[in-house]
C-alpha cells in the first residue's frame, strides 16, 4: 500500500509509527480536512432547552437508536427465515409420498389422518387449483361428507380447510350411480362387494318393507328428457301419461341380525298402497336378489297394514289360531324357511288404541278398564308441589290425539310396570275408584314384560335359548291363546278382545321370535338373538331424515323423495367399515369398501347417446338452404293468435342461446341475427310491446320450424315419451333447411334439445302449481280435523 510522507522525512524512524516532519504533516492534513468537512456540511440547529425537554429528547434519541437496531435485527432475522423457508421449499419438493406414508405410519396415524395428510401435501405442491388430482379414497370419503352434511362440506371448502373437490365433480361421480326404481341389477352387484368384506355372522339378516306418503309432483330429468314423480315399478311397470303421478313409496331395507349397519335395496313409487299380490311377488323377488348378492335372509317384517295382511295370506302365512303359520318356504333352499314377523311398536300402539276406544277389555272373567289409568293420572294431579307416584304420565297419555295415537313413546308408557306399581300404590290407600285395578294392573305389566323381550338390543340381555325372556314369551302366546279362546266360545264380546290383526300379529311375531331363535342356535351357533332388530326402527328413521331433509314438509315431493332415497342408499352401501366390524391394518393405507374403479366397473358410465343420436337423425332431413331475412311483409289486419305471439317470443330467446352455443360460423349466425328493432309480423306484436331494445326478433324460418316443435309438443306433451314422439314427428317431415351444412346437425340437435326441456320443465312447473293448492287443503284439513 503507498503511503505520503514529508519532503523532510528523515527515512529512518528511531521510535514510533511516524517520524516528527511526517506526523506534523498528517496531523495538518486531518485538520484541513475536519475544516472543510465543517464547511460543507449544513450547520446544525441548536435550540436552547430546559433541562426537563433536554432530558425527554434524550430519552426519545435513546428510544430511537433502540428501535434502529430492532428493526435492523428483524430485518436479519426475516432474512434467516426466508434463506430457511426456500431450503424446506426445496426439501418438500422432493419429499415423496411413500415416504410421507411412512412417516405417518411410524407417527401411528390413523387411515382416515394419513388421507387427510397425504391429499393435503398434495395439494400444497401445485399451485392452481384446478390442477389438483385427488386419490380415490379421498374422492369416496369427501362423497361421504358432502352426503352427510352439504353445508359442512361448503364451510371446508370455502375457507379452504381442505383440499375438497368441487361440489360439481362429486355430482358426476354420484351421476354414476343411476339408483333407478325397482330392483336395480348393478346395485345388487355394489351390495355384493359390500356384503365380501362381511364375516359369515354379519351376512344373516331380515327384510324391512314399508310405505311412505308423498306428494304428486312433476320434475324433468335432463339427461333422459323424460318426467320424474311418476308410477315406477322398475323392470315390472312404468307410468305412460303424466296423469299416473305417485303417492307413495315402497322401500325394501335389509337389516342384519348380528351388525349395526342396514341397507335399503329398492324402492318402488307408486300410486296409492301396492296391493297385496303385487307386494308377496316383490318380496320373494327381494329375497332371491339378496340372497345372490350373499346375504343369508331369515324373515319380514311388515305393520298391520290390510295389504300387508294380504300378503302374508298370498305367502300362504296365517295368524288365526286354528289355521297357524309363521312361515313360507325359502324361494332357493328348500330345507330353510322364511319367518314372518310385525312390526312390534305398531301392534303395542293397537293394543293401546284398542283399550283407549272401547274403555274395557275382559280377561279370565276380570276386567281391564281404561279410567283405571285415568284416575291414576288424575290422582297423581292432585298432589302438592308437582309430586308424582308416575311423573312420566301426561295429558296426552290419557287424551289421546290422532297424532298421539301413532306414538310408541305414549303407548309403552301406558302399558308399562310403573303404571302397574302406580295403580296398585293407590288401590293400598283405598283410592276410590282403585279398588278393582288389579287386572288393569297385571295387564300393563304383562305387555311390559313382552314389549322388553321383544326389544332387547345388548348381548347381555339378548333372547336365549331357555331363558328368562325365552319362557315369558311362551307363557305370553299361551295366555294370549286363552284369552282369544274364550272370545271364540262366546264367553267375551268381540269388543272385549284384541282386533283380529293385532291377535294374529302378536302371535305370529312372538311364535317367529321363538322359531327364529331355535333356528339360529342350532344351525348358525347364534348365542342369543337381538329382538331389537326384528323391527321397522331402522326403516322409520330413515324415512324421519328424509322427511328432515326436505324441508319443513310433513312429507316430501315424489322426485325429492327419489333424490334422498338415492343419496342416502349410496351413502349406506359407500360408507367405510369401523375397525369393530371388521379386520383393519393399520400398516394399509384406507380402502373403502367401494372404490371409484368398482363403480366404473359395474355401472360402466357411458355418456347418453341421446345427443348423438338425434344428430344422426337431423342429419337424414337437413338439407342447405339459406334463411334470408325478406324485410317485405304482406300487411293482414287480422290479429295473429295468442299461441303464435307466445311461440315468436320464446323463439326470440332461444336464438339468443343459440348465438352463444354456434360460436364464430358466420353463417350460422346470419340464420338467427336479424337487424330489426321492430317488426311488422303480426306474430311479433308481444316483442314489440315488450322490448326496450334488448329483444330478439327471430328469423321467420326458424320460427316457422320451432312453431312445428311446438304443436308437436301440445299434442304429446302428456306423455312420458314426449321427446322421441316429436322427434318421430319431426322425422316424419321430408327436409329441414338450414344455411350451413357444415353445423346443421349439431345447431339442429341443440335447437330441438333445448327447446324440448325448456317446455317440459315449464309445463310440469304449471302442473305442480295445480296441485299446490290441492296439498295445502289437505295439510290444513290434517291439522284441524277433529280428535
């Protein structure tokens, strides 16, 4: 490094770092140089303080520096933080799956977490979300999801908690699954997977049928152009004129004996109750369905409705006590039977009813008197502070309305043994009126004891081969033997009895119950038999989430009904197992039951060739021809009519979404733009009237064609058929012209499609508004009608 010195430096240094003339100079030059640095810079300002603001500006130039250097520590610190964050980016970046699975596997995840991890990494590695490619787990768990709880599903997604798929792509998987009426083929097929994972115990089962109530209502299917709400038997039946809307839907439930999980298999709209012939043949038709699916079937069960009583008498089944049987024999295995049971809250709510109406039943020459429990509950009334013997009872135990006559709660509250223990609390301390309550009592608590065998839903208290419950229910049918033998000798009114269905019902159901047990012990190695499951529980409550799920309604629309039927039937057979029902392994990733690959496979998705069918067809017809727009109009002073007005007009607005469908073909645009403002045609005097500027006039001749579609559509729009009946008309015509050969087929097809929907679904609208009313009457007429 060069260094200055002085002219007079004498070289030679005998002590220090500078001579004496080369110090004198440095120093001179550093004084030179502190002078004009002083000059340069700007003076500054010094304002004469206090000591107190000399103290506080000292304070804020300390606070100051503090800040400065904490600032330049954060800035340091982000600079770390983001050197650290591109190191992890890049580190996640070549992370792999298999070795995130192993990871999560080590960290004892559940498959559940480590499908939530892994789609979530997944996601978090592509940038745009439209990119995103979803495992077919988590396809089939957020299916699930988006079943259970739609607006849960929105929640996730919008705040973006998940990576979810749209709700759009989760309806085209859905869309795979045609859940049509009737006993669906490729549905047996999914339940027969289903049922593979199953031991052989979890594959014995029952079959659950019964009806729901349903409004008349008219929807339109978009795929097939055809109505929905109406008769569907399946395969069996199919509605022709919209006339035939359903009132009811029949579902067919099969619910395990020794599993927690139950499966409805079909349903069936239909017009009214299906009648008892009809209803025999679906069962043994359900049956072998099921059977072939791999499930072991042992018995139905059914309410005391007149058209299931039919049915069993189809079956050959009788109640009566000197034709009895319980039984039919197995449609495929002729060693094995087929029990018959009813449903046991409806026949314990007849039991009910039946004392409620007539007041007095007569046992054994003793009497069973309805005021009995009513001047319980009376009694009970009367003491201080709200005290009561049987807190349970209520006015409505006593009063019963029409709607709490068709409650189980009310009627097993009545018969049960703290009514029992009530009335003979009392009759101890001389209750008039009590003195004779003894039978009534013994009445309540023997129905109690029946309704508890016949309900027992843990293993400790199931129904054993000569157990307690055993031997009660085989005293209870001999009791009840008696009882209607005294009825058949005269020695009882007939208004003293059980009705007939309700007799017939009870000993069937307690004569099965006993059969059934026997059965499974010695055949199957059943310990015990779960009579809480030889019920239609399950199928009420699926029946009160559908009702829940459409809305505030009593009963939902015939379409809606399909719709959740649909959705909660896929949600049954999707659902993934829990680890109690079968073997899991935690080292697997999670498998559904069901997979996206399965449902590819047995529904084979194809797309509807409706399209492209009926391109085919136009193509025959279409020849090229210009639509010219003729600005001449011939002047006819007579009003055109109401109908063509309204066809001119709707013609207007389905050219403006054919504008948007045909792209950039100039041709084809010229076919439906015309330049008016306003026309002299007599059929556009509605358009005139009511456009602003913004209304299309149509070309003439593509008036004139949607005009043919639409007398088409008047004559057959009755019908279930209606779009292959105007196609037919249409092929019926000898040429369609149109000015582009090129896009006349698809145009041609678009123009007919849309239109078709467009009418279809206006004119099932105008359909359910007239019954709308009808359904209001009949809701007002249920809530006043008298009790």
């Amino acid at each position: 490094m060069l260094h200055k010195r002085n002219f007079n430096c004498s070289i030679i240094i005998p002590h220090g770092y500078y001579c004496f003339p080369c110090a004198r100079t440095r120093k001179m030059l550093k004084q030179r140089s502190a002078r004009l640095v002083a000059q340069c810079s700007p003076k500054r300002v010094t304002l004469k303080m206090t000591p107190k603001s000399k103290k506080k500006l000292s304070l804020l130039q300390k606070r100051n520096e503090l800040l400065r250097k904490q600032k330049k520590n954060c800035i340091n610190k982000i600079k770390l933080l983001r050197q650290n964050m591109s190191e992890l980016m890049s580190k996640f970046e070549n992370v792999s799956k298999e070795s995130i699975s192993q990871k999560l596997t080590e960290m004892n995840c559940s498959g559940y977490q480590k499908t939530i991890i892994e789609e979530i990494v997944s996601a978090a590695k592509i940038s745009n979300p439209k990119g995103r490619r979803y495992s077919d787990e988590w396809i089939m768990l957020c299916m699930l999801l988006h079943i259970r709880t739609p607006s849960g599903y929105n929640f996730c997604k919008k705040n973006d908690i998940l990576p979810l798929p749209s709700v759009s792509s989760l309806r085209r998987y859905l869309a795979m699954i045609d859940t049509a009426c009737g006993f669906d083929k490729n549905f047996f097929t999914l339940f027969k997977k289903h049922l593979e994972r199953k031991t052989t115990m979890q594959k014995h089962g029952i079959i659950l049928v019964d009806e729901i109530s349903v409004r008349e209502a008219l929807t339109v299917c978009s795929k097939t152009l055809t109505y929905k709400g109406l008769v569907d038997y399946g395969e069996e039946y199919k509605a022709t004129d919209i006339n035939e809307k359903a009132t009811s839907g029949l579902v067919f439930m099969f619910q395990p004996l020794a599993d927690t999980y139950c499966q409805p298999v079909a349903v069936f709209a239909a017009k009214g109750s299906v009648v008892g012939t009809e209803l025999a043949k679906l069962v043994i038709k359900c049956i072998i369905l099921l059977e072939e699916a791999g499930a072991i079937v042992h018995g139905v069960v059914s309410d005391g409705a007149q058209t299931n009583r039919k049915m069993w008498s189809e079956l050959g089944v009788s109640g009566e006590l000197k034709s009895f049987k319980n039984w039919f024999p197995h449609p495929l295995v002729d060693d094995r039977k087929i029990y018959v049971f009813s449903d046991t809250p409806h026949l314990f709510k007849n039991v009910r009813n039946k004392l409620y109406n007539d007041k007095v039943l007569k046992i054994n020459g003793k009497y069973v008197k309805w005021h009995h429990i009513q001047d319980l509950y009376e009694q009970d009334n009367k003491l201080p502070g709200n005290l009561r013997v049987c807190p349970k009872l209520s006015k409505s135990h006593i009063n019963l309305s029409i709607s709490d006559k068709m409650k189980v709660r009310l009627a097993t509250q009545v018969l049960s043994n703290s009514v029992a223990d009530g009335l003979l609390f009392y009759k101890s301390y001389n209750v008039n009126n009590l003195d004779d309550c003894e039978p009534t009592a013994e009445f309540c608590k023997k129905f109690n004891d029946c309704f508890d065998a016949l309900n027992r839903k843990f293993g400790l208290e199931g129904l054993r081969i000569n157990g307690k419950d055993y031997q009660f229910l085989h005293s209870f049918l001999t009791w009840l033997n008696d009882w209607e033998k005294e009825y058949i000798d005269g020695k009882i009114k007939k208004s003293e009895f059980l009705t007939s269905s309700t007799a017939c019902g009870l000993r069937v159901t307690i004569q099965s119950t006993l059969d059934l047990s026997n059965y499974l012990n010695s055949s199957w190695n059943f310990k015990y038999l779960l009579t809480g499951k030889i019920n239609q529980d399950k199928l009420e409550m699926f029946f009160g989430t559908i009702r829940q799920a459409a809305g505030s309604n009593d009963h939902p629309s015939a379409p809606t009904f399909l719709q959740l039927y649909k959705l909660l039937a896929v949600y049954s057979v999707l659902k993934p197992p829990k680890s109690g029902n079968c073997t899991v392994n935690d080292d697997a990733p999670l498998t559904p039951i069901i997979s996206i690959t399965d449902l590819k496979e047995i529904y084979n998705p194809q797309k509807s060739n409706l399209v492209e069918n009926l391109k085919e067809k136009m193509n025959k017809i279409i020849e090229e021809k210009d639509w010219e727009f003729d600005e001449v109009v011939e002047h006819n002073y007579a009003k055109a009519e109401v109908i063509d007005c309204l066809i001119y007009y709707l013609t207007g607005y389905l050219s403006k979404q054919i504008l948007k469908y045909i792209g950039d073909c100039n041709t084809c645009k010229s076919a439906f733009v015309t330049p008016q403002v306003y026309s002299e045609q007599m059929c556009a005097s509605l358009v005139n009237m009511k456009t602003k500027g913004r209304l299309i006039h149509p070309n003439i001749y593509f008036f004139n064609f949607i005009k043919t579609i639409e007398n088409s559509f008047i004559k057959h729009s009755s019908s279930t058929h209606v779009f292959e009946l105007i196609v037919t008309d249409l092929m019926s015509e000898n040429t369609i012209n149109f000015p582009c050969s090129s896009h006349g087929g698809d145009v041609i097809s678009f123009t007919v499609m849309y239109y078709i929907r467009m009418r279809m679904r206006q004119f099932s609208q105008q359909e359910n508004k007239k019954k709308k009313k009808d359904n209001r009457n009949k809701k007002k007429i249920a809530k006043f009608s008298k009790t």
